[in-house]
C-alpha cells in the first residue's frame, strides 16, 4: 500500500489492492508533471527518496488518516528516478463507505505527503537544474515537530 | 560531503544536536543549512536534544519536496 518505486505508477492497479465491497467512494489523487514551474520550462525532474523511512511516514500518515476519520483503506505510491513531462509521480487512494470522507482524507492525505514524506524533487531546464524547497522553509521544522506531535515518532 | 551516508564513531550519550555540530565543523558548507533540517533517528522523527545509542542511523533531512509538481 504504500510504496516508493522507479516503475510507472498504475493507479489502478493500487485501486485494485484497496476497494472492497463496503466502499461506496473512491478518491483517487495523482501528481503530474508539468512542464511549466516558477516561469521555467522544465525538461524533466527527478525524484529522490529516503525509502524506508518514505514507506513508514506514508504508513503512519495512513494512521492520522485513521484517527480522524473512519477510512481504513488509503495507499500511497511515489515514484523517483527521472521522470518526465505528463509522467505520473504520485498516486494517492482512499477507499470508504462514503464520498465525504474520502475527498477530505485524500486531500489530507497529498498534503502530508508534500509536508513531511522525506522525498526531493530536482528540476532541470534547459539551460540549468535546481532541487526544489519544500513550500516554506520555516515551516519544515514544524511540520517535523507536529509530526512529532501526531505521534508519529 | 559528496556521500549520501557515513559512519562515525561518536562519543557516548552524544546527541543529535552534538553529531550535527561534529559535521557542521566538518563540512562547513552545512552549516547555512543547518537550521533547515528536519532529524530522524532509525527512520522516526525525533528532536535535536535525542541520545544516541550504539548502531543508531541518524538521518538529517533538508525540506522536503514531495508529492504533486505544484
């Protein structure tokens, strides 16, 4: 269910491992690259990871999920290596009974991903490259605490 | 540092914050970085004041970027 790959990511077949009979709604959320970015020309990007540690953040992630709502089916895939413009880099699913619930943890879900996953994000243009910094820098350092926090540790 | 892991020996009841000031003065080009990072210690958050303890993997995590291309 949870799972950082250099493979194409299937959203179906992560559908597939998820949906029961008792789910009435399925959220499924994908990254895709684009090829605009800071009024850039991005080429491609590149993805790195620190994988065990991804794999369990993702995993726990899918607990706070747990606790804040009663949805009990959420995966997440995340690819790295090079990908390219219109590749897929994410796949987030969530499976429940209802619709509600499933829009808001998805939603939830993709943002702690891009919060607190230890996944690195390079683009290269043409005529450069540069790693990417998570949306506030001051931000990291609490998003690691409330991770904290969220019993994560 | 050109490596993305590598194995120290430290001082007993070092903390994390202790092994982050070691590499800082070891490679000071970590140091305008410093602030920035997040610490894990066997692939859990955690804080600075953390105690090592023998065969601890400490990772120092700069922000992350994740996720969707936005």
């Amino acid at each position: 269910m949870f799972k950082i790959t250099t493979e194409a990511l299937d959203p179906r077949a992560l559908e597939a491992l998820l949906v029961t009979q008792e789910d009435g709604a399925v959220a499924t959320f994908q990254g895709v690259v684009r090829i605009h970015s800071r009024g850039k020309v991005v080429s491609y990007l590149e993805y790195d990871a620190y994988a065990p540690m991804a794999e369990k953040v993702m995993a726990q992630i899918a607990q706070e999920v747990a606790d804040r709502w009663d949805v009990r089916r959420v995966g997440v895939w995340h690819r790295t290596g090079r990908l390219e413009i219109g590749e897929t880099s994410m796949v987030v699913v969530v499976a429940s009974p209802h619709r509600k619930e499933a829009f808001e943890a998805c939603r939830y879900v993709v943002d702690r991903v891009k919060a607190i996953v230890p996944i690195w994000k390079k683009e290269v243009w043409e005529d450069g490259e540069s790693w990417v910094e998570g949306e506030t820098l001051a931000g990291q350092r609490q998003a690691g605490a409330s991770a904290k926090d969220a019993g994560l540790s | 540092m050109g490596q993305s892991q590598l194995e120290l020996e430290v001082a007993e009841a070092t903390s994390v914050d202790g092994l982050l000031q070691r590499l800082v003065s070891d490679y000071p080009r970590l140091g305008g970085l410093a602030r920035f990072l997040m610490v894990a210690v066997n692939t859990e958050y955690t804080t600075l004041e953390q105690t090592l303890q023998p065969g601890d993997e400490v990772a120092f995590i700069p922000p992350v970027s994740g996720g969707c291309h936005v």
